[in-house]
C-alpha cells in the first residue's frame, strides 16, 4: 500500500494552498500485480518556474508569465484520476501491463507562447500567457511494454486511448488570439504514444535519456498561425557525461546536454490535455557542467 501528499504554496493564487494527495494498494494474484490508484494533483499556473522536476533537469526561472483573465486572476487546475491496471513479467527484464482510468478536470490549463497582446506587438520571447480551457472529463485504456537490460538499457513503450468530453470553455481567449482544444466538440477521441528510453554506457561513464510523445489532444485546426507549431510532436533529449579527471574533491563533475520542446515532466496521473495545450512551446536548449556534491 502506498499513500501520500504534496503541499504547494504560491502566493498569487487565492487560497491557503494547494494539496494532491494519492494513494494505490498492490496486490501480487497469480503472477500477476493488480494496482489499484486514486489520486488528485493540483497544478498551479508558472509553477514549472519554480518548482524542481521530480525527473528532469530543474533551472531557476527562465521565463515570465502573465493571466490570459480578463481580471488578470489566476487559477489552479485539478486533476482527479482513478485506474485499475494489471502487470505481468514475461520473462526477466520483459513486462507488460495494461490499466483502465477515469480523469475528471477542473479548469484545464493552457499555456500560449508567442501570442499577440491587444493593442501591442507579440510577446517577447521567454513570456507566455497562461489561461483556462475548461472541464474536461475523460475515460479510456492504456498498455505498457518495459524492457530492461539491467546496467545498461531500460525502455518503455506506452499507447493510451480516452474518449473525452468538454463540461465548460474558460478563459483562453483571452487578450490574444483565441485557443479552443480540438476536444472542445461534445466529445472525441484522444490517442497518444509515448517512448522513454534510459540508458548507461558503463565504459564511458556516459548516462542518455530520451522521450518522444505524440497525441491527437490538440486545439482545433482553425486558420490561425497558434496551429503551424508542431503540437503533436513532444521530445526531450538528454546526455550526462562523467568526467573523471575534474573530481579533485569529493563533488562529482559531469558535462550536461539537454534538448527540448517538451513543456512539462508529466506522468499517468498528469491530464491528458496538459503537454498539448502549452501552445507553440519554444525549444529549449541547455549544455554546461553539473557538480553534485
């Protein structure tokens, strides 16, 4: 059984708070692991500013944001999630699973980069507008192939299918240019993969990580230059390599290269709408060297 809680405070959202708590029971039947998981996760708007990546690589702010409200407030998303998924080892190193879920989404967000403010030229770069899409509800399936070559290679392979539906629009219009999610309809369907492949080259010291996502949760293709951005296309690319001869101290020294365009460190519990709506997201770019003491 595993149970838990996130605590996070901005101060310009109203409120005392903001609580994800989660909780999931495991149990072994048959060779196999049948998992059951609740969860809600409270996002607030910019908080991929300040708070450290869990997975990834954390930089201090890099970027400036404004409300797409017309009253200039912001609000926090929530994401309640439930699934039941059931794993399998085929063979040492070599699993599959495969989980049904069911996300209720409160005031969706939706970052837009690169927009036009009323009455001004477009935004400089490193500022995006940040607004709410909606509610959104969404049920569907997934499966899961993880291979492993321990010491070496781990790789994950995962297709998700939903089937969502829009309860409300929000505020994304906003002073910029209008972004409806293609989903906006009553309902549709929303099909994403996603490929992780984690991988250590022992001789060299040398540790590579890559994601690659694809998925339809777009917004809708209307003749407006916000759709030319290749939003169904996410990667992140990284590469750590361990340089030996600068450990002259007790801290450890690596060369970094990280290369970017996707948004957000999400996992299975994050909304299936939030790499999608960050709008013309800007590849990013980071190379220099990584102490750990």
């Amino acid at each position: 059984m595993g149970y838990g809680t996130a605590f996070a405070r901005y101060d310009y959202l109203e409120g005392s708070g903001l609580w994800s708590p989660r909780v999931s029971v495991t149990i072994p039947v048959d060779g196999f692991r049948l998992e059951a998981l609740v969860s809600e996760h409270a996002s607030a708007p910019g908080a991929e500013e300040f708070a450290p990546s869990v997975n990834g690589l954390w930089l201090p702010p890099e970027r400036t944001f404004s409300s797409l409200s017309q009253d200039g407030r912001f609000k926090a998303e929530y994401t309640r999630h439930a699934e039941v998924s059931l794993e399998r080892d085929l063979r040492p190193g070599l699993s599959v699973s495969i989980r049904g879920f069911n996300q209720s989404v409160s005031d969706q967000l939706v970052e837009v980069f690169g927009t036009e403010m009323l009455g001004g030229s477009e935004s400089p770069v490193g500022h995006y507008f940040v607004g709410t899409a909606g509610d959104v509800e969404a049920r569907g399936w997934g499966m899961a192939v993880t291979q492993e070559v321990s010491g070496y290679v781990r790789s994950t392979v995962e297709y998700t299918v939903a089937r969502t539906q829009w309860s409300a629009l929000g505020n994304q219009g906003g002073p910029g240019r209008g972004v409806t999610p293609a989903s906006a309809a009553p309902a549709d369907n929303v099909y994403d993969l996603q490929t992780t492949v984690e991988a250590t080259i022992p001789q060299s010291a040398t540790r590579i990580y890559a994601r690659y996502r694809m998925s339809t949760a777009s917004w809708s293709p209307e003749p407006d230059r916000l759709t030319s951005s290749n939003a169904n296309m996410r990667f992140n690319v990284r590469v750590n390599q361990s340089l030996p001869f600068l450990r002259f101290s007790n801290a450890d020294w690596e060369m970094l290269l990280d290369v970017r365009n996707m948004f957000r460190d999400g996992d299975g519990y994050s909304s299936l709408y939030d790499e999608a709506l960050a709008v013309r997201a800007p590849k990013r770019i980071v190379g220099g060297l990584l102490v750990k003491f």
